[in-house]
C-alpha cells in the first residue's frame, strides 16, 4: 500500500520534492469455514479485507472505512493472528510518522 503521491505533478512542476509512504501488511487468507459465498457473505468479507488495507493508511485516507472499531477478522485467517493489521496500526503509523 502506498500513500502521499497525489500532489507528485504540482510538486514536479515547482521543481519540489513529493514525499511517497510505503507500508507493507500482513499477509492472510479468505477462510469462509465451508460456507457458501453468499451476497451478504462476500460484502463481510470485502468489507474485513477493506478494513485491513486501511488500516495501513493514515485516518485523512479510509474514507469509508475510517473508523477501524467497526473492523472483524472473522473470515481472514493470519499465520499469526497476533500481527494482523487491526493489531499494528500504531506501529505502521509511527513509521510513517503518522497519527490516526
């Protein structure tokens, strides 16, 4: 995921320097448990996958998916469901020197 290119052609023009953030997340895994894909079944799961790529983006960028207390995990399955991105939004932030 990245983040902060949108003024690149106004910042180029003026000869200025255009600060890009890359942030790479947690990888996992769709796990719907044998159920069938239904139309509600994969809007939960697009929306638990939208909210982890916001997670990895500062607050001014989720648009709809802002408020990350609203975020499930019950369809995706991490190798270490410790470090999903839900759990390392302060860390990715810090490095980005970033705050929500």
């Amino acid at each position: 995921m990245f983040h902060g290119g949108e003024r690149f052609w106004d910042n180029i023009r003026r000869l200025r320097r255009t600060d890009f953030y890359i942030v790479v997340g947690e990888p996992f895994e769709v796990n719907l448990g044998g159920s069938t894909a239904t139309r509600k079944l994969r809007m939960e799961v697009l929306d638990q996958i939208m909210y982890q790529l916001a997670a990895l983006l500062p607050g001014k960028y989720r648009g709809t998916y802002s408020d990350l207390h609203n975020a499930q995990t019950h369809h995706l399955a991490f190798a270490d469901p410790a470090n999903n991105n839900l759990n390392r939004i302060e860390q990715i932030q810090e490095l980005n020197g970033h705050t929500a």
